[in-house]
C-alpha cells in the first residue's frame, strides 16, 4: 500500500535576501503595491512565479484594465492610471472599443513593467514560486520560495500577499474563506487570432450591433441596472450559436461566447474573452491542468466557429494563448472589515478610505457600469488580516462578500487595494507600527500625494 504521506528529512534553508517590504504577486496589485511602497522610500522587492510581472494583464491576456470607463465615470487615478499614460506612452495600448480607455498590450505591458520596476529600484525576483510563510509566533517575517536553485528563504519586515488567491494568508493561519466551486465564477482560457479582414469584421459589427442585453442568452442571464441593457457590446454570441446548430460545435459547449478586444490593421484580434469554464478551482492544480487543457480545445472550437460564421473572419487562426489559465474566484481573507454587497451597490463611504472605485459590478450573474458618476470608498480594514502580524492583503483576495468580490475584483480596483497596501507596508516600516495601528491620517495624506483620490 502507498503511503499516504513522508516525513521529509530536516533542512537548513539558505537566506538569500533580505528587504522592508516583501511583495507576493505582481498582478496588478502586487505591482501598484510595489510601486507605491518603494516611492516612499523603502526596500522593496518583488517576488513572482513567472517570468514578467503584470499577472492577468501578461500571463492571462486579460487587456481590458479599465472596459467600464465611461463619460462621467469616477475613478481614483494612482497608479492604476499611471500603468494606462505608460503603456500608451511605450506604444502598449490601443483605444479600448466599447470604453472611453485603453487596451493594454499583453505583450508590451511586459516592457512597461519592467521599467516601472526598475525605475522606482524595486528589487525584482522573478521565476520563484512562494512556498510556505516564515513565522515568529503570530508574526511573518518572511517567505520560503521554489526555484532552479532549490528552496531558498526571504526575510522581509512586512509582507504583502498579492496572490491573488490570499495563499500567505492562508498558509499563515490567517482566516480565509474559499468560494465554493460550485458557485466560483468561470475561469477563462484568453487567446489572440490572426488573419481578420478588420473592414470586414467591422462592417459585420455595425451590421449587426450588440448591447450588454445580449449577454443574457443561453446559458447565462445576466442582471443590469436597466441601464446598460441598450448600450453597445462587442459581444459575439450568434457565431457559436449556429455552429452548435450546424453541428460544429459539441451541443454541450453553449457557454463559448463573450467579447472581443481590438482589431488591429495587421489583421490580429486581441483579448478574445471568449471561452468559459465553470467548475474550475484556481486553487487546486489538478483542476487547473484539466480546465487548461479543456479551455484551449474550446478555444479552436471558437475560432472554426468564427472563421465559418463571423464576416471578416474566413482566414482567421490562433496567433497564442495566455501564458495561464486566468482564475477569477478563490480565497478571501476575513478581514477586519468585510465589504459587503450593500457597500458596492450604495456608494458606500468610510473614513478609513484608501481610494476609491467606480460602481462596477462584474460578476455572478450581475452587470452595473459607472456611466452616472456613482462610487464608493474602499476601506483600509478590508486590506488587513485578522491573526497574522506584518501582513498586509492587496488584490481580490481582500475581505469582502461574493458581490463586493465581483467589484472588487476587478484589475483596476486591485491596483487600487495595491496601491494603499504598498503605502501602509511602507509607513508600518518607518514609524515601527503594526498594520492596525499605522496613522491613518498618514497613509491617506501620501496616497494624495501619489496622486490617489481617496474621497
């Protein structure tokens, strides 16, 4: 019979660096995050898994960072806005089609990256994957990491766990609670094609315009405000519907559909959202290995369905997909402030605020787009843990119920959470205080001064 366990033999793990603030994930919160700690003047570095930072903007392709910004839409500017004026400045951003934003380019975002980094001396650490916190008591004090070079330890006097799906937290013996799979929002298998006639393509879409209230078909039924309901999409769904009819596609995959990112002169198509998996658990690796594999074998159902069904796609081919499977729905902490549905539907206010965020709702069958100028307030108390001394929570894994997180999660509210994460790790560093206790007056007056609206 298999054991079902083995005692490891006992180890002494190498320190190879230590820093004021150690960084877990560098997806758009980890990064802002980063970013913000260093300008205030500390040691800063940056641990990632992979080998560029930008999470779900490089490694997923999820290049729509701000698809909701509309006329009077309200935002809180920061760094989210910066990671924007910089990949348009480096030629890495398009006009997005259905917002008044821009699309960032996967690729050249990696480039945008790696100079923001550098430029604020943030200390980088790519291709380490974090294995386990280092704990003194109820305290962390640094991180053990996987790598080529074996197992390695990295000692840091706060830490920010970016990863998305809270796995410092979690593994520190902070309080986590993990959507169940049943309920977890889809993951998705991003891609880019190749080969679109663009004025074709572009005649079929005024043709045949979409709205937001196409989105509810199928499988799906989405709830809006009313107000989105006649405004345009650039949703594909018919395409898909008539290649189940045709046969082309397996009848059981009536979940392919969703949105198209830019079309470019060259003939590319980028940010193709196309392609949903629910059951997927971004937690648990096994799962994650049969939904990539399943996802990209959806994805060539897409585009034979696109090249027969959808104008200005006859030569249509895949040109790559995302690095990884992008995961929408895992871990949260309880925080010392949990968000609640309430807070993101009624422009909650806190004196605690660290920024704000439109009133954006993005999942679980809910669709609200901040075309009225409404926002809310995120609080500090939802970054910090309950438990875990020197540990601060940036990204979607911040405390908060399943519709708070379908706002929340979003990559520019992350950058936000981020960016007032990076702030207080700094300010907990030089005046020596616990993350409950730092002055929040002081984090608040330098988040300004970082060009943060937080009220």
């Amino acid at each position: 019979m298999t054991a079902m366990s083995i005692q490891e033999p006992a180890r002494e793990t190498p320190v190879v660096h230590r820093t004021d603030v150690l960084v877990v994930g560098s997806g758009p919160g980890g990064l802002a995050a980063a970013l913000a700690a260093a300008r205030c003047g500390v040691e800063v570095t940056l641990l990632e898994r992979f080998g560029c930072f930008g999470g779900n903007i490089t490694t997923v392709g999820v290049e729509g960072f701000a698809w909701y910004r509309h006329e009077q839409t309200v935002e809180a500017g920061g760094i989210g806005w910066e990671f924007e004026e910089r990949a348009k400045a480096m030629g890495a951003a398009v006009p997005e089609s259905q917002s008044l934003s821009y699309e960032l380019d996967s690729e050249g975002f990696k480039l945008v990256a790696d100079r923001l980094v550098v430029e604020a001396g943030i200390h980088p650490m790519l291709h380490r994957q974090f294995v386990a916190p280092i704990m003194e008591g109820d305290a962390i004090v640094g991180v053990i990491v996987e790598s080529k070079a074996g197992r390695e330890a990295i000692l840091a006097r706060r830490v920010i766990d970016a990863t998305g799906d809270a796995d410092v937290a979690h593994r520190a013996g902070a309080p986590t609670w993990k959507t169940p799979v049943e309920q977890m929002q889809a993951a998705s298998v991003m891609f880019h094609v190749t080969g679109v006639d663009k004025k074709a393509f572009m005649e079929g879409v005024k043709d045949n315009p979409q709205t937001y209230a196409d989105w509810s078909s199928g499988e799906w039924q989405v709830e809006t405000s009313g107000k989105e309901d006649d405004m345009y999409s650039p949703f594909l769904g018919k395409p898909f519907e008539q290649a189940i009819r045709d046969g082309v596609i397996p009848a059981d995959l009536n979940t392919i559909g969703g949105t198209w990112g830019a079309v470019h002169d060259n003939g590319d198509m980028t940010y193709m959202n196309l392609v949903h998996l629910a059951g997927c658990d971004g937690a648990d690796p096994d799962s994650m290995t049969r939904f990539e594999i399943e996802g990209r074998k959806q994805a060539m159902h897409a585009i034979e369905a696109l090249r027969r069904y959808t104008p200005g796609c006859d030569g249509v081919r895949l040109r790559n997909f995302g690095m990884t499977i992008g995961i929408r729905d895992t871990r949260k902490i309880d925080a010392h402030y949990n968000m609640t549905e309430d807070d993101v539907r009624n422009e909650a206010r806190f004196e605690d605020s660290i920024g704000i965020y439109p009133e954006f709702i993005d999942g679980y069958g809910v669709l609200i787009l901040p075309t009225t100028g409404r926002y809310m307030h995120i609080p500090y108390r939802s970054l910090v843990s309950r438990g875990v001394r020197n540990l601060i929570v940036a990204g979607r894994a911040t405390g908060g119920d399943r519709i708070a997180h379908a706002a929340t999660r979003n990559m520019a509210c992350c950058a936000v959470t981020g960016q007032g994460a990076g702030v207080a790790a700094a300010l907990s560093v030089k005046h020596d205080k616990h993350f409950e206790d730092v002055n929040l007056a002081d984090v608040q007056t330098t988040l300004k001064k970082q060009d943060v609206r937080i009220h």
